[in-house]
C-alpha cells in the first residue's frame, strides 16, 4: 500500500511544497517523453532506465508514487500525487493493457514483416580483451558482433516455424 501524501495547504496544515498538487509550477524536471501504450505487453523493460520488468511493476510503481515520492514531494508530478490505485484494480489495469497488444505485432504478421536485420550486439570477446579488430588509416577499431534476426514474410512468425515475439526475458506481464 503507498504511503498517503501529506496534508498540505488547508489550515492547519503547512503550505504544500512547490509543484505539489493545488500548487502548480513548471514541470520539467526528470520529465521524458512517454511511450503509447499499444504493444506495451512486447516493449518491456519499460522507462528510461529499464527500472521495471513487467508491466505490474509499472502498475505499483505509479501507485506508490515513483521510487522516492516520499522523498520527493517538490519534484513528483501533479498527475503522479493523485494516483491511487486500488488492490482489486491492479490486475485489471495490467489485464487491459495487455488487451492493447496486436496479434498482427506479436507474430510479425504482414504489415509488421521484416527482411533478414542483423543488430549490433556490442564486440566479439570477453570483459578482458576484444578479440576481433580493423585497422584504417593506422587507427585500430573493434569488429561489431551481430545478432540476426531472420526475415519474417507476410505470413508471419508461424508461417516460419518461429515463435510469437515473447516479453521481456519471458516474464510474465502480470509477475510482480
């Protein structure tokens, strides 16, 4: 259960610390843009800083008010203080969320197809030495390691023998 903000604003209580809700202000800091939530079952880990595995993660966080909204009271959003998410509601929400995900998406299906990519997955070798290099111009650069991953047509992952596309290390959306 988050902590209940404090009572500000109305005698006998303190003035609310700037930016508190009934207090506004400009804002901006920490902001970042926010993602659409269609797909977001496929997305994870989810904000900036990959804080939050699941998408029940992301529920509870927003209900407690971030990570340090008791810590934080000038700085949380307006739109962050007010959130009060019951028990009963958390499962639903993720639910609902989860609802928001395209099949079309998840098994690569036509329009959402993909000829052969090959991503770069950092260099080859260990946390000692790279073990692969070019040399241009007498400058010495490390060979990219690639991932590939393989053209998907029209039909879609099944049609390749693939699996759907799966969530973030194969967590379950609803796993707290």
């Amino acid at each position: 259960m988050p902590r209940p903000l404090p009572s500000c604003g109305v005698d006998p209580d303190p003035p609310c610390p700037p930016g508190f809700p009934g207090n506004p202000r400009v804002q901006v800091d920490g902001a970042f843009k926010v993602p659409g939530l269609r797909n977001a079952e496929l997305t994870g880990p989810y904000f900036h800083n990959g804080g939050q595995a699941t998408l029940t993660q992301v529920v509870e966080f927003y209900n407690r008010h971030g990570d340090f909204g008791d810590r934080n009271l000038a700085n949380i959003n307006g739109g962050l203080a007010n959130v009060a998410i019951e028990e009963d509601d958390e499962g639903p929400l993720v639910q609902f969320l989860l609802a928001l995900t395209d099949d079309r998406v998840r098994n690569e299906k036509g329009p959402f197809d993909h000829p052969q990519i090959f991503v770069p997955n950092g260099h080859p070798g260990d946390q000692v030495s790279i073990s692969c290099f070019t040399i241009t111009n007498g400058v010495k650069q490390a060979c990219d390691a690639r991932i590939t991953i393989p053209a998907v047509g029209r039909n879609g992952r099944p049609a390749e023998g693939l699996p759907p596309v799966g969530t973030f290390l194969g967590l379950s959306p609803s796993q707290p």
